[in-house]
C-alpha cells in the first residue's frame, strides 16, 4: 500500500511538470498584434506563426513581413538570407527571436530571428493571392482564399466584435438568447420567396401510378417545408414565456435581386418583447442597442484598424473597402453612437420627398406617392436629408395595405370608426444602404389576426401554433429584425454587402 501511494505522488509530480513545461511553451507563443501593441518593450525568446507577406533578401540580411491576422500591420522579422530561402509570399511560418528596437527608421521594433520553420507546401507561383492590388469581383471567385488579405481578416473581426457588443448589450438588458429553426412550415413574410427543403432521395422517392401522370414528391417531412426567411413568429412563442428574447441566426430568402444589397443567405438579428404596447419602446431598444455597439467600436483597436484601413485605401486606391471618406466613416460611428435619431411618420416623409421634387431640389425615377411605398432613391434621399446624412432615421406608420399580416393597427391614426389604416411599425433607414431594421407592435388579439389572414390571402395551415399564442395567455407586443450584414457594411464602409460575408450566396452564385 505505501509502494502504491509513492507511485501515485511520483505520477502527480510528473504530471505536474508536463503542465508547467507546456504552459511555459505556451507563453512563448504571441500573436502579431501582442508585439506591435507592446509599449516600448523588449522580448525575448518569443515564437510568432503566421503567414508570410513578403520576403526581401540581401547579402547579408534578409527581411519578412509576417501577419497572423490579428493586425492589418505586419511586423518585420530579421534573419538570414540563407533562413529566408526557404520562404516564399503565403508560407505558413513559425519564427522564433527576440522583439528588439529597430536599426531601421519605419518601425520602431522587429523580430531579430534566430530560428525559421515552414510548417506545410506553398506554391507561390500559381498562388491566386498574388502581392498585389486585387479587386473585389476578382476576390469573390476565391471565397476561400480572400479573408487571407488583411482588410478581409480586419472584417472578420468587426464581426466577431459587433456580436460581442450586441450580446452583452442585450444580456445587461435582461434579454434571452435563443436559438429558432432553419426549417419552417411557413413563410413568415408572405412573399413566396422561399427555398424549399427536400431530402437527397428525393428524386427517388417520387409515386408515379401509371405512365404520363403527374409525379408526386415523397416529402421528408410529409408537407413541404422551406428554409427561414425570419425567427419572428417563432421568437414570439418564446417571449411569451420568459418576455424578453433575441437571437442572431441564418436566415434565406430566394429572391432575384441582384444588387449590392442582396443576398441569398444573410444573417438576421431579431427580438421581440412583451408587455407594451407602445412602438416607442421597441425603437428605443433598437436605438440603445446601435448606440452601444458604436460606442464600443470607437474605442476598440478595431475601430482604429478600421480608420487607418479606410485612410491607407484612400492614397493607395485600394478597392478592398468603399468610397467613403475616413472622416464619414467616423461620423457615422459617432453619429450612432449619440443615438439622437429622427422619428417621422411615412406620410410626413412622402410629403418631404414631394416638396422636394417640386421644387427642384432633387429628380426621382419614381414619383413618391403614398399609395406606391418608398423606394431606395426615396429611403437615400431622407436619410441624407432628414438624418443630415449622419445619423439614421426612423419612418414609422406605414399604410396597413403595404404590410404584413401579424403587424397590428397604429394606435395613433384610429377613426372615428374605431379602425386604422395605417401599421404600428418602422423602418430604420442609413445612408447608401437604405433600410437597416424594420419593426412592429405584433397583432395579439385572436379575431384581428384571423381577419387580417383572411383579407391578404394568407393561408393558415401551418400557421395554427401561431394563433394558439393568441389564445393562450396573449400580451401585447413588439418587435424588429436587424440585416446583420448590412449593418457590418455601414459600420465598415463597404458598399457591397457580398464583400463582407465570408462566402457570399446570391442569385446564380455559390461558389464555395
């Protein structure tokens, strides 16, 4: 027995060193992003991996610029020209040295090398990232290589910080995180433009009785079903239960709209919350949350790679990022982040849009009528104009005839009649991109939502959990849902919405 308990103290021990060896190994390792933020200091025996950016060899001395992702900057490593043989533009690396006080005047440290190891193939020559300006319809055929180019790999961290910011946000909020499924039995908006699921043996599960009739599809799921084109009607059964809820999912709709604004697979961020029955309250939660994040991105080193990408593209030309000045992408951030936001109804603002027309201040493709919506030229022109171009706008009560089933009547416009003809709901608007989120008070009451269904032909089958939540226990509420993407575009100052998703699906392209 005391054999035994020595052995066991020998294992422990022994285990106790490989935890420190491998923690101390693991200290050695920084990113490229930790050295150049180091303020001032030295560093000794450090491993850095990453990829190489470029390779300059002299007789005597060599020099690679080595980025890991972590900053649009590389940093400059030192070695040996024999050292650098081995390297080519795109290699994975792993380099070990000491970060020391540059010799040279355009950085003030580098890597002083003193051991290189390529760690997998790389063939340069046919390489499709080439060292040089790339545009960005070019870039979108290699889906799977473009995050490789810094401002690509700066976007994926605008992502990964905007959800951050947005989750914490909604947690100090008391909102619930949720998770709704990709595959519906419904369209939520009523448009038709759905994907519809089948499995991969439907072609070989089709009934044909006799030759010439129709073939029948064996369903997976008995009935059609089709992919989400919105959480919203399975985000207000869950808030009818703990009040408060969100969520941030996939979301596809097939729509043939090929424009910078459209995609075929985007993500939406959606919320709906109980008890109130004020429009107000659902736009003052949209307002808080944009205004939290941007605040959050103008103090981020993100939000300062940001300015410095968007200054260098300016004298470089560079067509990875937009058009937009530095200082505009600025004051959009700080024009969020203040969150002093104009509300003005859809009647105030297609007046706005026809007085100027009339006299000349601006000439549309289409007239703005009240009957006909807005379109994109009319959501530009009032975000320029009532927003000053800086900050966005909300246009709320939009005619009832324009919009979908489950938005409830405007409380403000009810007649004498007791009706309304106008919806409890809005569109948050931004320069270039045009809508941003729409919302609505949600109808709660059984015979309104029925009526409604009725009178824009909605077909109810599939949809009768839908109206159990009016049965059971109903409140009133509200909602929104957020265009991920696009809100990532305006933060970023990319106009093409396909530029900032990883692997872009729009019509007639799936290239990854």
């Amino acid at each position: 027995m005391r054999r035994w308990f020595c052995l066991q103290r020998r294992l422990r021990s022994l285990e106790a060193r490989r935890t420190f060896s491998s923690s101390a190994s693991l200290l050695t390792r920084v990113s490229v992003a930790q050295l150049l933020t180091k303020p001032g200091g030295e560093v000794n025996d450090v491993d850095v991996y990453g990829w190489v950016r470029n390779v300059r060899r002299q007789k005597k001395v060599a020099f690679v610029a080595l980025g890991d992702g972590s900053s649009l900057d590389p940093l400059q490593a030192v070695l040996k020209p024999d050292d650098a043989a081995q390297l080519s533009v795109g290699a994975a690396v792993r380099l070990t040295g000491s970060w020391q006080a540059s010799q040279g005047s355009k950085q003030s440290h580098e890597l002083q090398v003193t051991g290189v190891k390529a760690l997998g193939e790389n063939d340069p020559e046919h390489n499709p990232l080439q060292p040089k300006s790339q545009t960005p319809e070019y870039l979108r055929t290699i889906p799977h290589l473009r995050p490789r180019i810094p401002a690509n790999a700066l976007l994926l961290h605008l992502r990964s910080q905007v959800i951050a910011s947005i989750t914490s946000h909604f947690n100090k909020q008391g909102f619930v995180q949720c998770h709704t499924p990709t595959i519906t039995s419904s369209d939520c908006e009523g448009g038709g433009e759905v994907f519809t699921v089948s499995s991969n043996d439907s072609k070989d599960s089709v009934k044909e009785t006799k030759p010439g009739d129709n073939a029948e599809v064996e369903h997976f799921f008995r009935t059609p079903k089709y992919l989400t084109v919105s959480s919203q009607l399975h985000l207000e059964a869950l808030a009818l239960a703990v009040d408060k809820v969100w969520t941030l999912s996939p979301t596809f709709r097939a729509e043939k709209s090929d424009t910078p604004r459209h995609l075929a697979e985007f993500y939406m961020l959606e919320a709906e919350m109980c008890f109130t029955d004020d429009l107000n309250d659902i736009m003052d939660v949209v307002q808080k949350m944009l205004a939290a994040t941007a605040q959050d991105l103008l103090g981020s080193r993100t939000g300062e790679e940001l300015l410095k990408a968007r200054s260098s593209s300016e004298q470089t030309g560079d067509e990875t990022l937009s058009e937009i000045t530095t200082a505009t992408l600025r004051q959009r951030w700080v024009g969020m982040a203040e969150g002093n936001w104009p509300r003005i109804a859809y009647a105030e603002a297609i007046d706005h849009l026809q007085k100027a027309q009339q006299n000349g201040t601006v000439k549309f493709a289409f007239d703005p009528t009240y009957e006909n919506g807005l379109q994109a030229e009319h959501e530009r022109y009032l975000a320029t104009t009532i927003g000053r171009n800086t900050t966005p706008v909300f246009v709320t009560d939009y005619p009832i005839a324009q919009k979908p089933f489950y938005m409830s009547p405007s409380l403000s416009t009810i007649n004498t009649k007791g009706t309304s003809n106008t919806a409890a709901c809005f569109d948050l608007l931004v320069p270039d991109l045009c809508e941003l989120v729409g919302g609505s008070m949600r109808e709660h009451r059984l015979a309104e939502l029925q009526a409604t269904m009725k009178a824009k032909s909605v077909n109810g089958s599939g949809l009768e959990w839908y109206q159990d939540l009016r049965r059971y226990g109903s409140v009133p509420h509200g909602g929104f849902g957020l265009g991920f993407d696009r809100l990532l575009c305006y933060l970023s100052g990319v106009i093409n919405v396909r530029d900032i998703v990883a692997f872009p699906r729009w019509v007639g392209r799936c290239d990854a």
